[in-house]
C-alpha cells in the first residue's frame, strides 16, 4: 500500500529541495525552501513519508519530521543514485529520492536518537584527534631523520626521547629548527592529553551504558565495538535477520550468482561500515591468539580452532566477527544475556 504522498527532502545547509509527490506518483511541486519554511512545511503538511538521504544533519531532521507525526525513511546515498536518470540537479536529486522512497525493498538507516548521536559525536570526535596525535608524531619523526635523528616507533619512545634533543646543544640542530621542535612538542603534548580526555570520557559512557555492558560480554568486543554495534544495530528493528546485519557491516562474502549458480566472492570493499569492522576484525584477531594457546573452553572457541586449521587466521577472524554481530543483533532483538556454552 502507497503512502499518501511522499515528501522527498535533499538536504544541504540553507536551501533545501522538496520533491512532493501524490499517491500515484505524480509530482505536486518540486521547488527550494529555507530552512524556516522547511519547518513550517513539515508542520503544515498531513501525516507523510519524509524521505532524504543519508547525509549531513540527516539525523536532526528525521527526529524533526518523526516528532511531527510522519514517517521518516532515511535512503543510502548508493541506493538513491540508481535512480538518477538525468543530470545533477538538486530538483533531479529530490525526484529520485522519492522514487527510490516509494518503493519497500529500499529499506531506511537506522535514526539515531538524540543520545546516541552524542555517543557517535564522542567517537567521531576521539578518533579524528587520534589521528592527527599519530599524523604530528610521524611528522616530527620525519623532520628529525633529515638531521640523522631517528626515533623508535611508539608514543613512548617519543616522550623520552625528544626532551633529550631538545637539551642536547651537540646534536647539531639549527636553533632555528630547534625552537620549531619545541612548538611541535608542546602542540603534540596538548593532543596527547585531549585524546586521553575524550577516551576517559567514552570509558565512562560505556560503563554506563546498559546494553554496550550487554555487548562487551561477547568474544572480542571491546568499548569502541560495543558502541559501534549499538549504534549501527540499535534494537534490531532495522534489519530481518542477523545475517541481514552483519551483511549491512560488510562481514559476509559478495554474490555474483546468475541462471541457479551460486557464485561466492570476498567481504565487501564498498558497501560496508570499514571502521565498526576493522574494530570487529582486530579484537576477534586478539581471541584469536588467545585460543591458540591453550585448549577450547565453549563450543565457539572448539569451532574456531577448527576453522583456524583448516583456513587460517584471518579467514578466521572474520568468521568471528561475522558471528559477533548475528549473536549481537539476537542480543538486542530478544533483550538476553549472552552466555557462552561450556565444554563438558
């Protein structure tokens, strides 16, 4: 059964293109709006499907438009760009997300919550100043084996020795470079301890957070994974089946099947969540060399170590990230405690 009308929005900062379409698919206006008489559209407007796409502030104006009284069906960009037939406009833009909308097979992101989107908002924000703390290491550690100086990798190593080069009056440093060191100690000095902030900071919101403690029960899952599938699997509602989720990750095998023949590929490079993923990848590739040491204690671990053998680690882990998040997503649907099965 179709929606009334659809109210296709393609976002952007100030003006905005709405694409509204009727119960038969006929366009009923296609024109841009400002912010403020975006609003008042969606107030004045009968119960609709709000439709846009993934996107910048793509979030807040999905709560806007569900707390309104409509429906709220956030589309992939990916998905919306099959139905692009003409050239990139913004009215083009809004047309095919509502075609892409009217159609139940496209399925909608998941809408974070206002809570989970400051959850997000602190993990975004830990892992850009993670990076640029290792891009302002690697840059002075660069700099320094221009004048013969090298460093050991590791923060630790930098700590002891650049106080060391900077006091050294024989290491044959310009002084001019030697005042430039000294400003790119200080400024890494000050990354260091902001992400060490914001990492006490998402500890605590984690320790805190009843279902991340849920998740962090399973197999190598960690705080940054229990997050990751919070936030991308939420109650389940937004996904079938468990497989159905992990394939949303990007964890299981690419198809390529036609005429009855089942043709089975690698994990997916595109259509995937790459940093929930590689988090999953690592912390099953830390169970992993646990399990090898020492003899199996549940079903999992016995199942694992027989894959191990038969096809190495890294197929391994992924198998177990895969796992991870099936059981995850049964987790947050059924509302249960995970309870690994022992070993007679």
């Amino acid at each position: 059964m179709r929606n009334p009308n659809i109210l296709a929005i393609d976002l952007a900062k100030n003006v905005f293109q709405v694409c509204k379409t009727d119960s038969q698919g006929n366009v009923v206006f296609n024109r841009e709006v400002t912010r403020l008489k975006l609003k008042a559209l969606l107030c004045k407007q009968q119960s609709s499907l709000v439709a846009m796409e993934a996107c910048a502030s793509a979030h807040y104006w999905a709560r806007y438009a569900r707390d309104l009284g409509h429906q709220v069906k956030v589309i992939s960009a990916r998905s919306v760009k099959a139905f692009q037939t003409k050239q990139k406009t913004d009215k083009n833009d809004a047309l095919a997300i509502a075609t892409a909308a009217s159609l139940q097979h496209i399925h909608s992101v998941k809408i974070h919550t206002v809570e989970e989107q400051a959850l997000q908002a602190l993990e975004r924000a830990r892992h850009l100043a993670l990076a640029q703390q290792v891009a302002q290491s690697n840059q002075i550690r660069g700099l320094l084996s221009e004048f013969g100086i090298v460093i050991a990798q590791g923060m630790s190593a930098l700590r002891v020795n650049i106080p060391l080069v900077l006091e050294d009056a024989e290491n044959g440093l310009p002084d001019s470079f030697r005042a430039v060191l000294h400003r790119l100690w200080a400024h890494l000095n000050v990354q260091i301890e902001h992400v060490d902030m914001l990492t006490k900071q998402l500890e605590l919101s984690v320790s805190t957070d009843p279902v991340c403690q849920q998740l962090m029960k399973l197999e190598g899952v960690g705080p940054l994974g229990a997050l990751g599938l919070a936030l991308r699997l939420g109650k389940g509602e937004n996904f079938t089946n468990g497989r159905e989720a992990s394939a949303n990750i990007g964890l299981t095998p690419k198809q390529h099947s036609s005429g009855g023949k089942e043709r089975i590929g690698h994990i997916s490079k595109r259509n995937a969540d790459k940093r929930l993923r590689s988090i999953l990848f690592q912390g099953a590739l830390s169970v992993i060399s646990n399990v090898i040491k020492r003899p199996a204690r549940t079903t999992k671990e016995q199942w694992l170590k027989t894959l191990i053998e038969r096809r190495g680690k890294k197929v391994a882990a992924i198998a177990l990230a895969n796992k991870t998040v099936r059981t995850a997503y049964a987790l947050l649907k059924s509302n249960s405690v995970y309870q690994p099965q022992l070993l007679a």
